[in-house]
C-alpha cells in the first residue's frame, strides 16, 4: 500500500497545482480579453430605466438587474439588460451610469464598473490561487513529513 504522504504529494502536483495554473491562466486571459475590448470601447452616459426581478437558481427568492438606455456615438438609442445580478439593488430606476460598448456591436454593451468588468478574472485568480497554494502547501509539507519519517529515532 502507498504511503498517505507519496498520494498527498501526487495529488498536489499532478491535480491541484494543474488545475490552479489553467484557473490563473484562464483569469489570464479573461482578463487580457476584457482590456482588449476596453481599449475598442466607447464611454458614454446612460441611464437606468427599469430594475427587472428575476428568480435566483435555486427558486429561493429573487435578484435585480437593470436594464439601461444610452445613446451611442452615432446617435441610435440602444437598451440592454446588464448581466449583473444583485440582491440588494444595485442600481435604481432613473440612476445615471456610464455604459461602455463596442461601436461595432454596441448591444454587446456594459455598465462600467468592477463587478461588471472584471468579476470573471477575479473569481478565477481568487479560485486559481487557492489550488494553488493548497497543491504547494501539500508538495511541500509531504515531504518533510517523508523525510521525517524517514529519520531514525534518536536513542
């Protein structure tokens, strides 16, 4: 039977250490991809028109998003549901925002602001980094449990 210290020091470096580098890699990106929309984005006002309510997964009770009005560059009016989702309310009816959006394709629009913009990476690199460290922590300690272990006892 294998030794609990050679499996712990298997599954750090061959599971989590792994899984926390593509979770980094993956925040990586998102976040790359995210400041590469930014800098094609354009800034303009908008302004809160309606909080939807909406059921949260699990049935138990509800969430808010808003659904903004802006007009872009070209002067089109455009409305979009945000794909942020909040209990309380984050914003309120009549409540003006800044709204970035792609002039290629302003539907793809956001509210500019942390949680909207950078929620991904930031979940991925809290996530990431905890694999990560607890894969480590696991290598490391295995060993100089194992070489504990492996010392005669002193007489």
């Amino acid at each position: 039977m294998e030794r609990p210290t050679v499996f712990l020091s298997r599954l750090g470096k061959f599971g989590l250490i792994p899984i926390g580098v593509l979770l980094l890699l993956g925040a990586a990106y998102t976040a790359w991809t995210t400041r590469a929309w930014l800098a094609r984005a354009v800034e303009v006002r908008g302004s809160v028109i309606e909080m939807v309510r909406v059921r949260n997964s699990e049935n138990t009770g509800y969430l808010f998003t808003p659904i903004v009005r802006f007009k872009t560059v070209a002067g089109r009016t455009i409305e979009f549901e945000s794909g942020v989702r909040t209990n309380p309310p984050a914003y309120r009816t009549g409540q003006t925002v800044s709204v970035v959006y792609d002039p290629e394709e302003p539907q793809s629009a956001a509210i500019r602001g942390m949680i909207s913009l950078w929620l991904m990476p930031m979940i991925l690199s809290f996530i990431g980094s905890i694999f990560l460290l607890v894969g480590t922590a696991m290598v490391v300690l295995s060993g100089r449990v194992e070489r504990m272990f492996d010392q005669p006892a002193s007489a």
